[in-house]
C-alpha cells in the first residue's frame, strides 16, 4: 500500500515540475547568458529539469533590485505591516506543506516522513521570527546621572547574501530569510545547485504573500560564479553562509575586500558519549535517530560514538541489529528511513570513505539495500567498528550513514578523544549522574551539547559551532547581532562640562 501511495505522490510531483528560473525583482526570469544546468532526482539519476544558472550580471541585477526595495517600499514598512508579511509567508507554507515535501523529497532523496517535518519547521521558521522581532527587538537604555540618556536601536543592515546548502534546502534556507527580512533587510538568496526545487517553490509563495519588488530574490547557479559574485559584490553588507568549511574559509577571503559580516554555519564531527550508567535502550534511540537521520546528510549527526569498555559489546551487538533492520528504500515511501545520497558525486565520495575505513584497519558493518532501489545513490546504513581518533575516518566529516564506532575507560580519556577533532559543532552526553552529566558537557568544545538527549532544537537559544564548525550564532535574538547594526545614541540632557578649546 504504502508503494501505490509513494508512486502516485511521485506521478503528481513529475506533473507539477517545470524548468526553473531566476527570481529577481518580482520577476521570473532566464539567467542573463541564457545557461543552464541540469537537476537530477537522486532515487534513479534520471535528470528532473533545467535550472538558469545565474552569474555576475544577474547578482548584479538581484543586488540592483535588493537595494531599491531597501531603500524604498520595505524600508519605509511600518512594524506590523512587515511582519503580517513574514506571517503569510507562514500561512502558505503551511498550506503546502503536502506539495513541498515531496518536492523536497524528489529533489534531494529525504524521506519523505522527515521532509514533512522539515517543511513544517520552514513555516515556523517564519513565524518564530515574526514573533521574536516584535517582542524582543528592543533597545537598552544607559542612564548617567543627570547628564545623559543614551540608548541603542537596532536597524536593519541592507542587503542580506544569503548562502545555502543542499542537505535541508528548504528549512535551512528558511532559517536565514525569516531572520534577515523580519528584521527589515532584504535578500538575495544563492541555494544550493544540487537542490533547487523548493527555493523555486519559496520564491513563488513569497511572490504570492505580495511581498514588493525585490524584497526577496533567488539567484541559482554554482558556487564559484554566483555565489562568489554574491559574495564580492560591494553593496551586499552581510553573507550568512552554511555549507562546508573549506567553502566557508573561501567566502571569508573573497568577502575581505569588502568588509563584510559573516556567519558561517560550517561542517561537523560531532561526537556521541555513552557512559555505562546511561539509559542503554534511550541513548540506543537516539545514536541511531541521530546519524541516519537525514539520511546521514545532517551537520549536527552524531557521527562519531564513544561507549565505556563495559558496556561497549552489547551497545554494539545492538546498533548492529537495528542498521541491518533501518528500512532504506523510496524516498516518497511514508515507511523509508534512509533514501539515497542527493547526487553521484557526494555519493562516489562517501564510498571512498567506506574503502578508506577498511585501508584505515577497520571492520565495516552494513545494512542492507534492496535490490530494486540499486539505480539509485544509496549508501546503507553502516557502522565502522575498531576505528581509532587518529583515522581520517573520525577526523573528517563523511555526510552520510556512517558512524565510527570507539570505546572508553573513564571520563577523562573521553573527554581528550571527543575534543581532539578540528570541528565543534555539537555533542551528546549519556549519562545518569547528573554531575558528571554537567560536567563532560561543560569540558566538550562544542557550540551545542544535549544531555540524555537526540537533537532537539529549542529555536529560542543560540544555533551554532566552534573551531571549525562555525563562526556566530544564529537562533533566537541571537540572529539579531547579526541581521541588525546597533547604533548608540547618546543624549546629552542637561549642561554637562564641555572643553574651552581656545576660548
Ligand atoms: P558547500 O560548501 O559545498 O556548498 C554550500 C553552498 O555554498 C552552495 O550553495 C554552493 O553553491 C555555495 N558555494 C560553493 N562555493 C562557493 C564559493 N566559492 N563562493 C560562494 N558560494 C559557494 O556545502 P554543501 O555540500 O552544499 O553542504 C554540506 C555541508 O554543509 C556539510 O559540511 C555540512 O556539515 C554543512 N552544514 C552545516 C550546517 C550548520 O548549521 N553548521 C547545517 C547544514 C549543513
């Protein structure tokens, strides 16, 4: 049954998939040389549709556009006028939600049951922001005595660059646009080139919540044209990148000339700690939840796991189980768990890593993929067992459903093994002493740590990593650093003493 469901869910997304333009200025339109690029469907490689691909002249163009909307209708938008639009934007999402989850799903091999939710969190997205910049926007006041008042606003930046990946298109692209234009900037968005279907779907709800004229534009093309050009140009004030760290290091010094801010949202190793007094079946849940979801695609996975010796035997003979029994299959099938990679080249990629991780010493534990899905870029499920923190296989980050398998005698040797990789994006602590709980968490270099817990985002606190996974926070206010400029005024209130230079 639940294959029919999937085969006709497919039938009516191929029906609705059409060649994908730029959006600038309220317009679709064709990139301005006329290219394009292919878009492949990860589940049989089969090409989906054209996409422009956009370069210099339409960034130019989208900036051009940006800039006038800034200065003009958006800019002069009262509060609430605003974010009644960031608000529809929410409502139509919401609305859709059945239409762009498959769209996500074909696009990039997401299940299905997780792009759902993916899409659901886009709009909240929205929402979440709309209510964060009404009610906590907001300015402090430094009083001196008699003689001053001096209070800071927050005003928008300009023109936010925003940069995107490909491993949750549509949440993740959603995540910056909320913050940067309920904030009051306006945007030029550069999605990722393996997965632009949902940008395209964005950009045409937000064309129908009547946003004006270049409020929001969507430029598609590849990273070293249109996203660099984004990056170089003078008047974009602000690049809000998320993708891999090497591409973040690149962004940085092609952005230098320009001073511009960054966030950047970049790659992880993150690990997992199970000490022998944590709740075995709960921190069983959530290891595997958390490297094979998203198809192992997830910046915050737990790829790397750490079980004291004393438990290590019989955590492992059950993660073994539960990868031979991870259903893998259709994307579009409510049942998948794991779909294919999003594209050959990201698939050959990880493949590699598998081969390394047998050259590294390792034993390399699969689950199983089903015959008929064998078109398609699927990696199973797979645990590496006897992996060692000085392999390449736990110091790089693979992207996929793979997780290296370590082992622990106290507390101390952990913390060393979890800390010795360049990332620090997030951890995971298990444990049911609740000392120890705080303190490993406290001692991990990470941005984001959960006790006793999977990834569970509360929007409202800081999102983000240290060393190489990040630099900046975004979530809750703490976007607001980042998408508004604080200016200070300082009111003198009275007749305070002013030097007589020459008098
Ligand atoms: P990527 O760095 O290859 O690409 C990301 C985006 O940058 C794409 O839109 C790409 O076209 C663009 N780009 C590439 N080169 C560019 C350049 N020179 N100038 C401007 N733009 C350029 O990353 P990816 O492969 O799409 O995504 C996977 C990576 O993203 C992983 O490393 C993952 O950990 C990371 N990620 C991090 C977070 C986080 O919040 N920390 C979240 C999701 C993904």
């Amino acid at each position: 049954m639940s294959k029919q469901v999937a085969s006709a869910t497919l039938d009516s997304v191929k029906k609705n998939v059409k060649d994908i333009q730029l959006y600038i200025d309220g317009n679709f339109v064709n990139a301005a040389n006329q290219e394009v690029f292919s878009n492949h469907n990860p589940f049989t490689n089969d090409k989906i549709n054209d996409v422009a691909s956009g370069d210099k002249d339409d960034i130019e163009q989208a900036v051009s556009a940006a800039r006038k909307a800034f200065k003009g209708e958006w800019g002069q938008l009262k509060l609430k006028d605003r974010l009644a639009y960031i608000n529809k934007i929410a409502d139509l999402i919401d609305e859709h939600i059945d239409e762009i989850a498959p769209l996500e799903s074909y696009d990039t091999g997401l299940p299905i049951s997780q792009t759902k939710k993916m899409v659901a969190r886009a709009a909240h997205n929205f929402r979440f922001y709309a209510e964060m910049v009404n009610s906590r926007l907001v300015g402090e006041v430094y009083q001196v005595d008699d003689e001053f008042l001096n209070y800071t606003i927050h005003k928008p930046v300009g023109i936010a660059g925003l940069i995107t990946p490909w491993n949750a298109p549509f949440m993740l692209e959603t995540w910056k646009i909320a913050p940067a234009l309920a904030t009051g900037n306006t945007v030029v968005l550069k999605p990722a080139e393996w997965s632009p279907l949902t940008a395209n779907r964005l950009a045409e709800i937000i064309d129908k919540a009547g946003l004006p004229n270049g409020v929001f534009n969507v430029v598609h093309g590849y990273g070293e044209t249109a996203g660099a050009s984004l990056v170089a140009h003078p008047d974009v004030e602000l690049i809000s990148f998320t993708g891999e760290t090497t591409t973040g290091s690149e962004i940085m010094k092609n952005g230098a000339d320009s001073l511009k801010q960054f966030s950047m949202e970049l790659g992880g190793k993150s690990p997992i700690i199970v000490f022998d007094d944590a709740d075995f079946e709960r921190a069983l849940d959530a290891a595997t939840w958390g490297i094979f979801s998203f198809n192992g695609e997830r910046c915050t996975a737990n790829s790397r796991i750490y079980l004291h010796e004393s438990i290590a035997e019989s955590f492992t003979e059950r993660l073994k189980e539960r990868v031979q029994n991870i259903a893998v299959g259709d994307p579009m099938d409510e049942k998948t768990q794991v779909g294919p990679l999003i594209h050959t080249n990201h698939y050959e990629n990880v493949k590699g890593y598998l081969e390394l991780a047998k050259e590294e010493g390792c034993e390399v534990f699969s689950g199983n993929i089903p015959e008929e899905v064998s078109r398609g870029n699927f990696i199973a499920p797979t645990i590496l067992l006897g992996a060692q923190n000085y392999m390449r296989i736990v110091q790089e980050e693979i992207f996929g459903p793979i997780i290296a398998v370590m082992t622990f005698k106290d507390e101390e040797e952990v913390i060393d093994l979890a800390n010795d990789v360049r990332y620090g994006l997030a951890g995971y602590v298990w444990t049911n002493d609740i000392k120890r709980g705080h303190r490993v968490a406290q001692a991990i270099d990470s941005g984001m740590l959960w006790v006793n817990s999977q990834n569970v985002r509360d929007l409202r606190t800081p999102f983000g990593g240290s060393k190489h996974s990040g630099i900046g926070r975004e979530g809750g206010h703490y976007a607001f650093e980042f998408y508004t400029e604080i200016q200070i005024i300082h009111v003198a209130l009275g007749d305070h003493h002013i030097p007589q230079f020459g008098k």
